[in-house]
C-alpha cells in the first residue's frame, strides 16, 4: 500500500486501545502484506484529565476529542478512532466520519454485586453513572433510588463498585465485550425499555477529508450499514442539539423499508419522555424528521425542566 507509517490516533484508557488495536487488526488482515506499519499514538485528552466533574459542566463531549482532531488536522495523525457516541454532531472543517466497523451489541449492561437488576434495586439504592441519558432513564423507571455522576473509564467505574460507592452501575455492552468482560454484567437491559446512546457499539475512524490514500485504505473494513444507521443517529441527535447536556437515546436499524429509527428525550430528573419511531429510505431525513418531531413535541424549554 505505502511504507510511511500510519499514525492512528486514540485515547489511552484500556477501552480506546482495544478499539485502536482492532482498527489495527482488521487492516492488517484485509491487507495482508500489502498492509502499511501501523503506529497507534495515544493521546491525553481533556476528557481524561478532568475525572471530578460531569461533563456537562466542563464542555461536553468535545472533551475527548479536541486534542486528537487537533493532531489529526495538523497531519501528525492519520487517522483516528473513536467510539462514535463521543463523537460531537459538528466536526472541525476538513474531518470527516465516513468509515466504520461493524457495529457490536447497542445495549447496556447493569453491574452490580449486590443486586440482579434495575427492577431488582431495593428503594435508596445508589446508582452510578456519568451519563445524563442514563441517568435520566433510571430516575424515569425507578424514581425511588438515588443516582448520582460516577465517572472514570470501565476499570475505575468497575473499583469503584468493589468499594462500595455505588450499589450498582451502567455500562455500554459493547465496551465490555471488547475488553473481555462481558461475563462482569449482571443484566443486559432491553433497548426499548433503556434505549441507547446515539451510536453506542459503532466505533467510528475519523480522516481528512483530502486523503484520498487513507480513505482507499479504509475501504475495505468499512461497514456501510453501520454507517447509514450512525448517519440517522447522528442527524436526530445534531436537530436536537444533542450534547451531555441533554438525556437523549436513539437507535436506528436497517431493514426493508430501508432504515428505521427510535429516538427519545427526557428531562434530566426522567419524569418526562417522548419517543418515536420513523422508518424512510434517507437515514439522515429521517433522522431530521424524527428529532423535529420530537422537539416539537418537547417545547422550546424541555431541557430547562426538571
């Protein structure tokens, strides 16, 4: 393919390298030994560094990105691989999100070493997340534990259990497959009922938008499905102005009808929701439909309540 090296950028915790490592993997075994060396970097961002806070009081998701888009601008990186639910619905002029692997398992996983589910919670229990959208959907169908902000990566939020300072928490499945650790869940919550994070599961290789070179690269572990699915996402959650500020959850999937597409929105104490469904053949005009109509729905003040 080319002998300079590929500098794919990545965060350093144990999850973003073991998605670095697939990317790398997947590459590899498509090309073969027409495979350029491939060089992961990790890089610190914002959104490691700050651990005492929410993210919604320090920047939002952009925190996990800026620092590697930056390298990634500047052509220190390559390429660069996210896991697309951090990902902020405006990118910097020249990156694009077109490539993407096939997505894992969209639904959340329950963990706690007391107790056997959500339903299962006795009333004062604690719950930890970092999460808005989880934390809303808990408050929304167990208004009568405590929730309270619970960040780090899975192995903190994991010690953190072991130690005692929440009951039980929420984690992505995926993430835990991809760490090995699926057997650590103690539940897997239904998608309807506790419906994910817009692109929870896809892991997503951001590139500039001129390197012809990488996206030839790319093309051969690219899954297009996930991608018109993440494009539904995305497009619902960027009419919203989704961010880690808002408790937002959609979900699309393919099928005959082309793509189809659940979204909600909650307030942040999950006393209101309003959901809906819309199936069409663009995945970014349904997700568009789909986020006006549930603005609508919400009022220009929804986020401001509860």
């Amino acid at each position: 393919m080319q002998s300079k090296p590929i500098r794919l950028g990545t965060r350093g915790s144990p999850l973003a390298l073991a998605q670095a490592n697939e990317v790398k993997a997947r590459l590899e075994a498509a090309w073969g030994a027409a495979a350029p060396a491939i060089e992961i970097v990790a890089v610190t961002t914002a959104g490691d560094r700050i651990q005492d806070r929410a993210l919604a009081e320090v920047g939002g998701k952009g925190l996990f990105t800026e620092e590697i888009e930056a390298a990634l601008a500047s052509g220190r990186l390559d390429i660069a691989v996210h896991s697309t639910k951090d990902m902020p619905t405006q990118l910097p002029a020249g990156l694009v999100l077109d490539h993407f692997l096939p997505r894992e398992d969209v639904r959340d996983a329950f963990l706690s070493l007391k107790y056997r589910s959500l339903s299962e919670l006795p009333a004062g229990a604690v719950v930890g997340t970092s999460s808005l959208r989880r934390q809303a959907l808990v408050r929304r169908l167990r208004p009568d534990v405590e929730v309270i902000t619970y960040r780090g990566n899975v192995q903190t939020r994991l010690r953190k259990l072991e130690e005692g300072v929440a009951d039980a928490t929420l984690l992505a499945l995926a993430g835990l497959k991809r760490l090995g650790l699926a057997h650590l869940a103690t539940a897997v919550l239904d998608a309807e009922s506790f419906p994910p994070a817009v692109g929870q599961g896809a892991i997503c290789i951001e590139s500039r938008a001129d390197d012809a070179t990488v996206a030839r690269l790319l093309a051969p572990i690219h899954d297009a499905g996930t991608r018109t699915a993440v494009l539904a996402e995305r497009a619902f959650l960027a009419v919203l102005d989704g961010s880690c500020r808002t408790p937002i959850a959609g979900h699309a999937s393919l099928g005959p009808e082309g793509v189809t597409l659940y979204g909600m929105i909650l307030t942040p104490d999950g006393r209101i929701a309003h959901d809906g469904r819309l199936a069409g053949s663009d995945p970014v005009a349904v997700g568009r439909a789909l986020g006006e109509r549930l603005r609508a729905l919400g009022g220009p003040n929804f986020f401001q309540s509860g």
